[in-house]
C-alpha cells in the first residue's frame, strides 16, 4: 500500500510527458507514492516515454474515452489513500507541489483540494484570461471555478462514495463539486501550482466549447442543475456575458502586450458563444 497515488490522464504527450514525471519524481515528500497512467490511445512516443519511468501504464481504447471514465478507471486501480489528478501536460512549478496539495488531506483540513493553474506567457492568451480569472494568486472570489480535475486531490474514501460521471465530455470535476459541495471541504491551494497552457488552434476552441455546452445540458437533463439559466435567466442578461467577455479579453490583452489579438477578441468569443450553444442544443 501507498500513501498517494497519482493519476496522469493522457494521449499524444510526448513533449510534455517526460518533463511532467521528471518533475514528479523530483518531489520533496515523504509519503509514499504511485504514478498511474492511463493512456487513451497514444500514436506518438507517449508510451515510449512512460515506460522509461517507474509508473503503471494503463491503456483504454479512444472510442471508450471520457475524462470521467479515464479518471475513474485509473483510481479504481490505485492503491493509495490519497488520490492526485493531473493532467500529463501540467508541469508543477516546484518541488513542493505534491506536498502542498495534500498536506490539507493528509491533516484532516479538507476533504479535496486544487491547485494553482499558471499560462506559459504566449502560448495561447486566450487561455491565459481565464486562467488568471479561475485561479489568481490570492484568495479565490465567488464565480471563480471551484475544483478542476487538471490539478487536485482528494480522498479515496470521497471517491468512492462519488465517482466522476463517465458520459459528461468536460466539466465532470464541475458537477462532482457541485454535487458534494454542501457536505465537503473544498480547499484552493494557490501553492500548488503547475504551468498548464494549450496552444491557440481555432479549431481546438471550437472543440472545447462545443463539448463544454454540450456537458451543461447533460447536467441540466441528468441532475436537473442548470448553471446559464440561474446565472443569466434572461436574453438581456445572456448579452451582457457576451460582451463582458469580450472587454475581459481586450482589457487583459491591452494590459499584457497582446495587441495583434485585440480586434479578432469580438469574433473569436463569438464563436466560442455559437459552439457553446450548438453544443447545449445538441442534446435532446
């Protein structure tokens, strides 16, 4: 038996992969630990890479892959008390990352925790407005996202009488917050940071948000929980988020250097807008 185990969700990583589990198994910690991978049909030297290292590499088929159905897979056969999850592309900013995270866990202070998400500058600014809105440097504020699944622990025990639902496409960490939100501790462990950015790509925005539309409705049918409509009840209100959103992005990008994107900023969230709503009427 360990003390924690750590599961690292991943396809095609093999540019991220190696530093991620340099910086791992670099960690200044004394508990006890298990890496677990669990690969969801890697064509690039992904898995090459994980075997140089001492983990346990598991592999499910793409068609069978969701993040709920591959982090539930990858803890169901995990030994430790204390489970971590962490995307394969989110390298930690330290080597006190892991003891930070479940420190709170390990003193009886939470029930689950996240950890800070930091943008490499340049890479995708997008990313980076919501990263700095999601997870800042201080205290987190209200509508901030409460726990993500990229960088968090949590108990096995609390696991165990919650998993993660295997059909939503995201947002699984999301609804699982919210369905134990009441009862649990959920702790933002700014401390805990790692360095997580995505590289611009059109079509990759559309993806996401698309399937991120398509979740909320699938929370919305499953669990009766419908987060737009208590948010932004009305057409008016609807708009106001929209253009919100923009002058978010263009005021981060006047305060950050990225000029260039400030006149696309309008067109790139309305399209993020128009996927986001295909994806929410997709679900009948």
């Amino acid at each position: 038996m360990v003390d924690i185990s750590i599961i690292i969700r991943c396809k095609n990583e093999e540019k991220a992969l190696g530093p991620t589990l340099e910086k791992i198994f670099a960690q200044d910690i004394r508990n006890t630990f298990e890496v677990i991978i669990v690969d969801s049909g890697s064509t690039d030297r992904t898995l090459e890479i994980a075997r140089k290292y001492a983990v346990r590499l598991l592999q499910i088929p793409p068609e069978d892959f969701t993040f709920g159905y591959a982090l539930n897979y990858g803890i169901e056969r995990a030994e430790g008390k204390v489970i971590v999850n962490l995307s394969a592309h989110c390298l930690p900013t330290d080597n006190n990352w892991v003891a930070e995270l479940t420190s709170p866990l390990i003193e009886g202070r939470a029930d689950a925790t996240y950890g800070r998400q930091l943008p490499v500058r340049g890479i995708n600014p997008y990313e980076e407005v919501s990263l700095a809105k999601h997870f800042p440097e201080g205290e987190k504020l209200s509508g901030r996202v409460p726990f993500s699944n990229a960088n968090c622990a949590f108990s096995r025990k609390l696991w165990t009488e919650l998993k993660f639902d295997e059909e939503l496409p995201s947002w699984e960490d999301y609804l699982w917050y919210l369905r134990q939100r009441e009862e649990r501790r959920f702790l933002y462990c700014r401390g805990a940071a790692v360095y997580h950015s995505h590289p611009f790509s059109i079509r990759d925005m559309l993806r996401r948000s698309f399937n991120d539309g398509t979740a909320f409705r699938l929370m919305e049918k499953k669990y009766h929980i419908n987060l737009i409509q208590d948010a932004c009840p009305t057409a008016l209100s609807k708009a106001g988020l929209f253009l919100r959103s923009i002058a978010d992005h263009v005021v981060y990008f006047a305060t950050h250097g990225y000029f260039r994107h400030i006149p696309g900023a309008p067109f790139v969230r309305f399209l993020a807008f128009k996927a986001y709503a295909d994806g929410y009427k997709s679900v009948k």
